[in-house]
C-alpha cells in the first residue's frame, strides 16, 4: 500500500470519528435539554392542576371533562396520560393517548414524597411521571399523576439532514492527500 493511502485512509477515519464525537456530544446535549423542558413542564402542570379541588377533576363534578380537555388541548406529543387517582392510587379518571396503558400506580405515603417524579417501563415504552397531591382543608383527596414520553434515544430518520450537516464541513476541512 502506498504511502499516501495509508495516510488518506487515516484522515479518513479521523475524520469519521470526528463526526461520531460531534453528532454523540450533540444528541446528548438534545436529549438533555428535552429531559429539562419535560421536567420543567412536568412539575409545574402537575402542581397547577393539584390547586384544582378534587371534585371538579373528577366525574360528576362541576366542570366536566378536564382531565380530557386538559390532555388534548395541550397539543404536546410528549405527554403520555394524565390521570387521577384517589388517595389509595385508583384510577378515578384518565386521559390517555393512543396505544397507551397506564402503569399502576406508586402511590407514596410520606407526606414528604407526595410530590414527585418516578420513571415507568410498559413493554417498550418508558415513561418519566409526575404527581402531586390533590388536598382539600390540608386531608389527602388523591393524586394527580402526569406521564410523558422518554425522549428518544440515538439517530432517527428525521436527524439524517442534520448529521449530513455536520458531516460535510468535517469531511471538506480535511486536507486531500490523494490529490498531488
């Protein structure tokens, strides 16, 4: 092999691990700024809607359908369901999106982790979830649990143009050694 071969195909490789150490620091950094924007809407929906009394998040109350109204005017992809349960975690009522099944239920009986955030798997799907109590005269009424999607891991269809991106400049920046 000659000499300048070996040296174009080390360039080569530098170049295409340049581009794997760009694009992986780049998804991380995404999905840590999409694990921020859940858990910073999470939290905060989740302690709003425990300031709604009890009875108008359930049936029968004064206003109907929050709960419904509440997850598809929210026009957000990510969440998964919302539902409320009553102080031993039974689900009173849910709004769901499709092809979802709600996890049971980790009700926590400190005071102190009443509001919180856990994670859930279902089959394939994982799931960060939200809950806080719903108090009526300081008594515990139920919990008001929020789930939404995991963010996705690694490389996805839609991602191909930008990893395109990023890639030409690397590859451009390195110096052609075939050519002399």
């Amino acid at each position: 092999m000659l000499k300048a071969d070996r040296i174009g195909l080390v360039i080569v490789v530098a170049s295409l691990f340049a581009i794997t150490v760009i694009e992986f620091l780049l998804f991380q950094k995404q999905q840590d700024s999409q694990m921020k924007e859940i858990r910073t809407q999470g939290v905060s929906l989740a302690r709003a809607i425990s300031g709604v009394p009890f009875e108008q998040l359930v049936p029968g109350g004064q206003q109907q359908g929050v709960v419904q109204a509440l997850h598809q005017g929210a026009d957000n992809k990510k969440l998964a369901y919302v539902t409320i349960t009553d102080r031993d975690g039974l689900t009173v009522v849910e709004g769901v999106a499709d092809g979802v099944i709600v996890p049971p239920a980790k009700i926590p009986r400190e005071p102190s982790a009443w509001l919180g955030d856990t994670e859930h798997t279902a089959g394939r799907d994982r799931y960060i979830e939200f809950h806080a109590p719903l108090l009526q005269e300081g008594d515990l009424r139920g919990f008001v649990r929020l789930g939404y999607f995991y963010p996705a891991e690694g490389l996805s269809l839609d991602q191909m143009p930008f990893l395109a991106m990023v890639a030409l400049p690397v590859f451009l920046l390195a110096p052609n050694q075939l050519v002399q």
